[in-house]
C-alpha cells in the first residue's frame, strides 16, 4: 500500500490579491513592478522595519511615477490570526515610532493620524510630514501608512511623495481596496 501524506490545511487556499494600476489614486501616472515573493526592498521610515517581518507567505509590490511619488503594498500570510493582530499592531507602534524617533540634523517630524478604514477586520492610515531645512531643493516630505488585517493576513500600503499634500481621502480608498483584494 502506498502511503500518501496529508495535505497542509490551507494548501487550496489561494494566494492573496494585491492592488492593481488602477487603484491607485488618479493624483499620479503609475508605474509598478510585478508583484514578487519576499519582503522586498525597505521603506524609507522606519529604516530597516520592519525590525522583525514575516519571512514566509510574503509578497510585494512597488509602484512609481515618473518624478514625484513613490507606493508599495506588502501582504503576509501568518500561520494564525493572532500572529497576524500581533503583527498589524507592531506595524502601526511602528510607524508611530519613526514620527517620534531623533530626526537628522535640521529635520523635523510630524505626526498624522488619518483614522480608521471600515473594512474586514479593519484598517488604518498613519501619516507623517518631514521638513528638512538642509535640502532646498525637496525640503518637504509626505508619508502615508496603511495597515489592513483580513483574517491571519495583513497588508501594508504604503506611499511617499515631496510634492504635493497627502491624498487622504484617496489613499483611504486604495487602503480599502488592497484589504478587501486580500481574500
């Protein structure tokens, strides 16, 4: 007789949805790389963070303009939904910290709590604007945070441009989307 292993529980469970061009704020003419296993490049703030990110079941995705904006969208998948609340909370301290964190010389933080996205099992979306008083020629940063939690998988959607306000309201909206494309 031939002994057949078991299969893992969530072995037919497909692999989470992520953003595409179009659902990205209309503010910019988009650009991305496809999306790709692994956690990807790092985000400007917090440098190095996450300190601790998920290591399997990861995926990421960058999108640019051709001067001004800059947006990614990681997504992992956790062996459970209390590793993934765990995680969605650390990302959130997290990008408090980089606001709150020493800035370089001549620079100043400021912090922005955009509020919570009704979606899943909910959404919110930080922000921080950096002013840097030794560089004339792009002194004024923007930065948004998204972190979303579908059941055990998060996402993080993320964006940073030295031109322009913040779009709140429409990266609200993306945040939306990337949460409700989880699953």
């Amino acid at each position: 007789m031939e002994w057949v292993r078991p299969l893992p529980a969530n072995r037919g469970r497909p692999g989470p949805g992520s953003l595409y061009l179009s659902d990205l704020p209309k503010t910019e003419s988009w650009r991305a790389n496809p999306v790709a296993r692994g956690w990807g490049h790092e985000y400007v703030c917090p440098a190095g963070w996450p300190a601790e990110p998920a290591t399997v079941n990861v995926w990421n995705r960058d999108f640019t303009t051709a001067e001004t904006a800059f947006a990614q969208q990681k997504v992992a998948v956790f062996a459970t939904e209390a590793e993934a609340v765990a995680f969605a909370a650390k990302a959130r301290q997290d990008y408090l910290d980089c606001a709150n964190a020493p800035q370089p010389p001549g620079v100043t933080a400021t912090y922005h709590d955009h509020g919570v996205v009704a979606v899943e099992e909910g959404a919110t979306l930080q922000g921080m604007y950096t002013f840097d008083s030794n560089n004339p020629e792009r002194p004024h940063f923007n930065y948004l945070w998204g972190v979303g939690r579908d059941g055990d998988t998060v996402t993080l959607v993320l964006w940073q441009s030295y031109w322009g306000e913040p779009p709140v309201a429409a990266w609200k909206s993306t945040l939306r989307t990337a949460v409700n494309k989880l699953y």
